[in-house]
C-alpha cells in the first residue's frame, strides 16, 4: 500500500485533491479549497478566462478541473440587467456542493460589482461567496456594496442578499441600483 493510501486509510487528511480518493475521503475542507482555487483561476470577477457558451441555450459557464474535482459557473443575463445562475462543485459524477443566485445589476455597475467581489477572493473569505459586508472603492466613489453576512458566513450552508447603492448628491438616502438575492450549502 502506498504511502499516500495508508493515510487516507489512516484518517489522515492528504493535502491536494488526488484521483484516487472516493467521496467518502472527501471533508467540507477539501471541497473549500477547491473553491477558492476555481475562483481564483475562473471566476467571473477575475476575468482570467473568458465565459464558454454552456449547452443550456442563452446561458454562459465557465469551468475548472482538478483531480475528481470540477467547477461549474452557469449563468444568463439579459439586457434588463437581470441575470441568474448556479454553480456546482462536483466530485466525479457527484454534486457536492451548490449556490445559486439571482437578481440585477445595470452594466454600468458591473466593474464595481467585480471590484468588491474580488476583495473577498484574494483574502479567500467566505462571505456567501460574494462579498464584504461592506465594500467602497474610491475609484467608484459614488457607489457602494453591501452583504447581509448575517446569515451567509459559513460554506456548508449560507444564504443572504448583496447590493449596490448609488450616494444622492442632495443628502437624502442612497438609491439602490442593483442586487442579488443567494443561498448555497455543501450536499455532503
């Protein structure tokens, strides 16, 4: 027996994200990890990689793989600015973990959006999988980004609502512009 399989078979977690392991082997941990990997490397606010068409017609995807371990991004968006999508982490044939989310944001936003969701990937901090509580960035010194992470601080199972306000220049409350309602959970 190898010696990666005697630790497996010992308890012992194994660092990476190896073939040979079945899900069963798998902890919440490893499934984050891999998160913040695909994130890293695909997600939307990095824009490393550019969207695929998916095969559902009108929606884009985009994708990571390693080991057992994949990464789906599916999402559509309309000219309304509204939008939707999933994203599923898989484990072989296996789902095994979910978030979906939906809602609208106008295209002017959207850089800002990208901004304060980034925050959070290169700190590798779950907040719902979007972004601080709070986020301002003086480069968009009119808008700013707010998460209800009451309710969406833990991997396994979260759901909460982000969004953008637009600063009123005559003192009266700032207007909201956009939002996305989310929720998500590990099914292992």
């Amino acid at each position: 027996m190898s010696d990666e399989l005697r630790r497996i078979a010992e308890g012992v977690r194994v660092v990476g994200f190896e073939s040979e392991r079945n899900i069963s082997q798998i902890t919440i941990q490893d499934v984050e990890d891999f998160y913040w990997e695909a994130m890293q490397t695909v997600g939307w606010p990095t824009e490393k990689v550019k969207p695929s068409h998916s095969l559902m017609p009108g929606y884009k995807c985009l994708r990571h793989r390693t080991g057992k371990f994949t990464f789906v991004d599916e999402w559509s968006s309309h000219a309304n600015g509204r939008s939707e999508g999933k994203t599923t982490i898989w484990f072989g044939f296996n789902p095994i973990w979910v978030m979906s989310y939906c809602g609208w944001y106008p295209k002017e936003v959207i850089p800002f959006l990208k901004v304060a969701l980034m925050e959070m990937i290169e700190a590798r901090r779950f907040m719902g999988g979007r972004g601080n509580n709070y986020y301002y960035d003086e480069n968009y010194p009119d808008l700013a980004y707010y998460n209800d992470v009451e309710r969406a601080k833990l991997f396994p199972g979260f759901v909460g609502e982000e969004g953008i306000y637009k600063k009123n220049d005559d003192g009266s409350d700032d207007t909201l512009v956009g939002l996305h309602r989310y929720q998500g959970m590990s099914l292992i």
